[in-house]
C-alpha cells in the first residue's frame, strides 16, 4: 500500500468553557497575535466574524517554519485545526495555540478531558490489488443494473461495488458524530490503477496501518 498523497485532515480539541473577561482590547491582541505567530494570511478582519458560536477562522498559515497549516477554527469551547499534514503535527500546533493563548488571555486555556481528540484523516492512496475482492455478492445485481441500463440504448461496463464504508457513531453519551470509515474508488483514475480516496476517524499512522491490513486481506 502507498500513500499517494495526504489530504485536508482535521484534529480537534473541546476547551474547558471559561469566561475570561477578555477586553477588546485583548480579544484584539489575541487576533492580531496568533495571525502574526503562525504568518496566516486571512484572519478575522470584521466584527460579525468574531463569532464564536460559528467559529473564528485564520487560513494559510506555517508553524515552525515548515508545517502548512490550512485552517485554524477558534469556538467558545473547542479548536479544530485543518491540514494536509500528518495529524500528530496538527496535534503540536494546537498545543502551541493553547499555551499561547494563554498567554494573551492572561489564564490557562485548558483542555476539557471529559471528551476525547477528534480526528478525520484523508489520504490517496494505491493498493497492489483491487477492493472487488468484497463484491461477490453484489456481482449478480450490478450486472442486472448493467442490463437494464443497455436496453434504454446505452453501453456500460458491469456495475460493482467501487466504495466501502463502516459507519459512523456517536460518542457515548454526547452527540458528537465520528466520521465512519471510507475507501472510495478515485475519480478520474482507470480502476485497473487501483487508485483508491479514504478517510478515517484516526490519527495519520493509525489510518494508514489499518489501509496496510486491508490490503493484506485483499492479497489472501
């Protein structure tokens, strides 16, 4: 299994709900400080996108001087970072805007351990074999499909499974969905190519070793 590329993954943390008393004045140090700290080009720029309840959002911007970051999403009691990096970077930066934000508010923004990280990786990636080794029972259906389609006048390869997905949930007791498991044939590539879109609920490394033991299966 290679990984092709990685695309615009999400981490996201909920924040313990504080009322800081933040003056203006400080909410605008906050803005103008994490815009200049992490070099984003857009930021909050208008009163009605410092709206918390909708997000505070900061785009393209670097940490450390090599880590792209796509988006930062600021919420009354949470923080989301978006990126087509690997997501334990992700996990470092969002560590590097808590303390630093608790710097400018002038009290500790914490983490609220009650709730669990959030994350949604997304990869392109390229298996040595393809997934319609799970699409025998299926295979009777898509060449009905087939059929029918050729008798309205029109020519189409037998109709198979080009996805699988293991559902979403919900985390116990709350109402926060997690994402479910994808694998999607990718569009605009030949399927002998085996060129597949996923996303996963997990951090990079873990989404990437359940892809390799996937392929193993298909390679039994």
């Amino acid at each position: 299994m290679k990984i092709r590329q990685l695309l615009i993954g999400q981490a996201a943390r909920s924040l313990v709900d504080k009322n800081y008393g933040a003056s203006h004045r400080v909410a605008y140090d906050l803005i103008k400080g994490l815009k200049e700290r992490y070099y984003f080009f857009q930021g909050p720029s208008r009163l009605e996108e410092l709206e918390l309840s909708k997000g505070i959002v900061f785009v393209r911007g670097t940490f450390n001087d090599k880590i792209k970051i796509e988006r930062l999403l600021l919420f009354k009691s949470a923080i989301l970072c978006e990126s087509a990096i690997d997501l334990d970077d992700c996990d470092v930066f969002l560590d590097d805007v808590i303390e630093f934000s608790s710097q400018i508010l002038g009290g500790k923004v914490e983490e609220n351990r009650e709730f669990g990280r959030l994350y949604i990786s997304q990869m392109e990636v390229e298996f040595s074999a393809s997934i319609q080794k799970f699409s025998g029972i299926f295979s009777g259906i898509g060449e009905e499909i087939s059929e029918l389609i050729s008798k309205y006048g029109n020519s189409v390869e037998s109709y198979r499974p080009s996805a699988l997905s293991l559902g979403g949930s919900t985390v116990s007791g709350t109402n926060i969905k997690v994402e479910p498991f994808k694998i999607e044939e990718r569009i605009g590539f030949p399927r002998h190519e085996n060129i597949y879109y996923s996303a996963a609920p997990l951090k990079t490394k873990d989404h990437q070793k359940i892809l390799e033991k996937f392929e193993r299966l298909l390679l039994e």
